[in-house]
C-alpha cells in the first residue's frame, strides 16, 4: 500500500509529536512515522520531566531562545491540552566559593536569555523554601516547573491526531528515495510517498540523515540513570534541586526532582556508551546517585526506592568535549523539501512548541499554508479520580459503574480510566501504553497487584490473543499461552 502525504514527520516523540500538531493547524496531509509501538518510548519519556527556565543555555542559542519562549508559555499548553503542570521553582545549590562564582554566572546568563526573577539567596532563605534542602547558598529560578512527559507527548500525539495527523507505529524507516519531486519512504513495513520529510528522529536522526545523503552528523549518545523514590518521601521535597553543572559533563549533574505525581527522582547520572539503545542500569552509578543525591538531600533511604531506569540524550558533543552543541533545526537546498531536526536534548521538552512553530515558519518559506478551519487546540485527558471531590466520585459512579472499581491500588485507578486508556485515539495497546496514559502499575507494587488485571482488559476489549500481549516492544510478549484457566 503506498500514501501519499504532504508532510511526513519520522518520530512521534515530544519534538516529532508536537509538530505534527502544529502542522494540523493547516490543510496539509500529515503522516507521522514511528519505529516503537508508542509514542514517547525513548528520549522524550526518560527523563525528570522538568519545564527549565533557560539559564544553562549559551545567550544567542536556538536552545536558550526556545527553552525561555516554551517556559513562559506553558500554562496556556496546559491548559489547552489538560495535562497536570505546576510551577514549583527550583535551587541550584553551592557549597564552595568557587560554586558561589558559578552561580553569579549562572543567573547573569539567565538574565542575559530573558530568565526573570532569579535569586542568589543564603543557607536561611535555601531552608525557608525548602527545609530538608542542604547548601550554603543557591540561585533560586522561580519560573522552573514540573511536568509528566508521557503525559505530555501523548496529549500532544492525540491532539494532532484528532486534527487530521495520522499515526504510523512499529514502522521504522530503512530507506529513503527521491523521484520527480516526491520521497518515497521504506520502512519496515510498508511504503510512503511524501512532499516533505521532516526528521524529527531524535536517536536515530543522523541516520536519517544519511538516508537522505546529509553525512555531517553524529549522534553520540550519553546515557543518565536514574532513581524512583515512592510517594511516602514525596511530600519532603516539594521543588527540583540541582548542584552546580559541570561544563564538561553531559548534563546538570545528579539533581533532585520531585514528580508532578508525588515521587522523587535521584538522577541522572552522565556516561557516554556505544549504543543508542543500551538502557541499562547499573550498581556503581546507583550507588554513586545515593551518595551524591544525599549531600543535597539527606533523606533517602533505600526502603523508599520503588524503580530505576535509563534515559539516553542524542548529543552533538562527545566525552572529549562535553557540554552542549545547539540544535540543529536546518532546511538545506542541496537536500530539498527536507528539515532535520539533529541533537534535540535538554531542553528539548520545555522547548517542544517553539520548535514546532520554527519548523512550520521554516516549511511556509516555500509552500503557502492554508489554515485549517476546523483545527482544535484542546484535547480533553482522561478523568483522574482519585483526586476528585466526594461528590463528583459519586456522580461519575453513578454515570458510569466501573468508576466504582479500583483496578490499581497503589495509585488508586479504576476500570473506567483503564478502559478509556485502551480505547486511546493513537489505537496504542502495548501494557506500558496504558501505563503511562494512567498511573497504574507506577505505585509502591510496581504492578504487582494490577498488572494482570490490565492485561485481561486489553485482551478482552482488543480481542487479542495471551500470547499477543506486549509490554513494551517488539518480542516482549508476556505470555506464551494461558497460564490459569
């Protein structure tokens, strides 16, 4: 089967997503391409789900322009989409003289990007924002937020997909043709033809790259591990925490960060590997982020660590180097009716929706772009019950029984908001799809209780087969056949 679109962007991640969404403000024909069965299965879903201020961005950079310009306007994206967001702020915290020198520079070069409202403050003022945060002094950036990134990507994912945008999961692209002014796309599945390509890969946008003949690129992938402390800790910290960036580092060094759900996050961690898919966790940098997470925050305790994971950053920058490249957002006339987009990492999440806008501004110098009449910025999340009035619990029951059935109990999730999220838009319905759009198997069991109680919905509303469920990927099936009559 061959399709033939005006635009197709490869990746459904955070960046992949929210242009897609952007481009279905206009008549255009849009297919997203994606090689995992979701979306926000890499990058863009592991990571502390930060909104950043731009003080760490380089003055002058499309990173400092875009993180600054998608901070000060998320409310209204939060709003438009419905996912949870707070502003918490956040402390970047010093101990030495030289740490204080540091920090000056930090917050003048904030200033210099259009950061407002930060503050070098004492040990009295660290401990009047955050009583269990240790340092001698910090900057305070009161713009920085918190956010869920699965949530986020979704919702965005969803939005351009009821706009018109259509979804393509499990279709890795391998090859990459030009003919009489069309492209036509190879994956593993199936054939497109398209207008435009634009390489939104993250990963594995070098390599796209190189499908269209553009060899300057190396993604030198930087993986960052990580901690997940239960809820119980939650409540002790209540904004991020980070120590002094180390330049030649390949991020901001281990920080800590309360989620929008309630957990802490100890991490990441910094180590460049070979592999861009090697999400692998390891003793000697677990053990490290408890030790260098205590000296800000003194109350870890391994009794509350529920999960560990991996994130793995598409960096420009190798080891020798370090630090940060910007962005590459390029359109090139060697390259025709191509944008690649090369080496988005942090900020990347906070600056999704500028980056989406330059890339649209970037298409309209050469195709005149009808607006879509009919677009719809809002899209509406799944209901959270837990935290609704006792009231509106009763109406919902009421308008709906299976409100009254808990399927997770660690985070307090019904069959309802199951059941809505394997009835997804995207027609995602791998388990960690479900996870991600609920909650449920993030709690204190990790899935222990509810798990299996997932799966059979899936099975039952998707009429699939035992052995036909997959967690996550391609080859991980749960089963191998029925394990209980």
């Amino acid at each position: 089967m061959e399709n033939l679109y005006d635009v197709i962007v490869i990746g459904a991640g955070v960046i992949g997503s929210a242009i897609a969404r952007e481009l279905s403000r206009y008549k255009l024909r849009i297919g997203v391409l994606e090689k995992e069965l979701d979306v926000c299965c890499e990058t863009s879903g592991r990571n502390s789900g930060v909104l950043h201020a731009g003080f760490n961005n380089k003055p002058g950079t499309l990173m400092a322009k875009f993180c600054v310009e998608g901070n000060k306007s998320f409310e209204k994206v939060s709003k438009e989409l419905d996912i949870p967001f707070k502003r918490t702020g956040k402390l970047v915290v010093g101990f030495t003289l030289e740490d204080r020198e540091k920090l000056l520079n930090l917050k003048l070069q904030g200033e210099q990007n259009g950061v407002v409202g930060l503050e070098i403050i004492n040990k009295k003022q660290i401990k009047e924002i955050e009583p269990n945060i240790n340092g001698n002094f910090a900057m305070y950036s009161p713009s920085t937020g918190i956010l869920n990134p699965f949530t986020y990507t979704v919702a965005l994912a969803e939005n351009a997909c009821s706009n018109g945008a259509s979804f393509y999961f499990d279709n890795e692209v391998v090859d990459i043709k030009r003919k009489n002014e069309i492209y036509e796309i190879r994956t593993n599945k199936n054939r497109y033809k398209t207008k435009w390509i634009i390489n939104a890969a993250g990963l594995n946008s070098d390599k796209v790259c190189k499908m269209l003949g553009i060899n300057e690129y190396t993604i030198k992938p930087c993986r960052g591990e990580y901690f997940i402390l239960d809820k119980k800790i939650g409540s002790l910290l209540r904004l991020p925490a980070y120590p002094i960036p180390n330049e030649k580092e390949g991020g901001l060094g281990i920080h800590l960060t309360p989620s929008i759900d309630g957990n802490v996050f100890i991490g990441p961690s910094s180590e460049y590997i070979k592999s861009k898919d090697d999400y692998s966790v390891t003793k000697n940098v677990m053990d490290m982020l408890i030790e260098d997470g205590m000296r800000i925050f003194p109350h870890i305790k391994k009794e509350y660590f529920i999960r560990n994971f991996a994130g793995i950053r598409p960096k420009l920058v190798g080891k020798d180097i370090g630090g940060y490249k910007d962005f590459i957002i390029k359109k090139d006339k060697k390259y025709p009716n191509t944008i690649n987009l090369v080496g988005i990492e942090s900020p990347g999440l906070t600056s999704a929706i500028p980056i989406a806008k330059y890339v649209a501004e970037l298409l309209k110098e050469d195709i005149h772009l009808e607006a879509n009449l009919n677009f719809n910025p809002k899209r509406k999340g799944i209901i959270s019950f837990s935290d609704k009035s006792i009231e509106l619990k009763e109406k919902l029951i009421k308008e709906n029984p299976d409100y009254g059935e808990v399927i997770c109990r660690c985070e307090n999730i019904t069959k309802a908001e199951i059941v809505e999220a394997i009835n997804n838009i995207l027609g995602v319905d791998i388990v960690t799809g479900i996870k991600y759009r609920t909650r449920a198997m993030m709690g204190r069991c990790q899935g222990g209780y509810c798990e299996g109680r997932i799966v059979e919905l899936i099975k039952e509303i998707k009429n699939k087969k035992e052995e036909d469920i997959l967690y996550s990927k391609k080859g991980s099936q749960m089963f191998i056949g029925k394990v209980r009559k």
